[in-house]
C-alpha cells in the first residue's frame, strides 16, 4: 500500500492541535478542533498508519502525540492526478439476420 503525502484539512487541523497542545486524547481533539468524533477516530488511526503520530495505549483513553518531522508532509498543493490512459474505441458489430431454410417437408406446405 502506498501512502499519500498530501495532507487534507482535517487532518492538518488534528496534526496542527497536537503539535500547539502536547499529548492529547481523542475527546480533547474532538473539542479543540470540532470534527465529528468518528472522523477524528479515523484520521489518528491514518496519521499513525503514516507514522505522523504516535499513540501510548498503556493508559485509557489512549494519548496521541505528533512525531518529529511531521511538517515534511504538509504539502500545498494536491498533487496532480495521474493522467489516464486513454480508452479505445469501440468496436460496432453489425449482426445480419439470415432467413432460416426450412428443414422439413411439412414446414414447406407440401402436405396438403
């Protein structure tokens, strides 16, 4: 898997309140940065993926901190997509009907 370096708002807010306030629960960067509480969930549980922060889950709740150097990630700009490759074109079949030969003499009339 491989890890983006650009950073989205809410998670520079979250990045940018444990870095101003020290060590922090999940409820204290739910109040400080008003995000809902799952998505502040979800984005420690990233940035620690990414090793932006670090989480000490010896005490409870567990207590979130910003590793050193996380700045390096902040970038300004998305970066751009990556071009696409280009499809090609569709193929038109065009199905000719053919008119079915009868395969018996009584699908012919000749019975009568």
């Amino acid at each position: 898997m491989t890890t983006r370096h650009y950073l989205g708002e809410n998670t520079k807010a979250i990045l940018n309140t444990l870095d101003a306030n020290g060590p922090m629960s999940r409820d204290q960067v739910v109040a400080a940065t008003g995000i809902e509480r799952d998505t502040v969930r979800q984005y420690l549980r990233r940035c620690a993926f990414r090793g932006l922060v670090t989480a000490d889950r010896t005490v409870n709740p567990p207590v979130f901190a910003t590793k050193p150097g996380w700045q390096a990630f902040l970038v300004t700009t998305r970066p751009p997509d990556k071009p696409k490759k280009p499809r090609p074109e569709p193929v038109t079949t065009v199905a000719i009907a053919r008119q079915t030969q009868p395969n018996s003499v009584f699908a012919l009339g000749a019975h009568q």
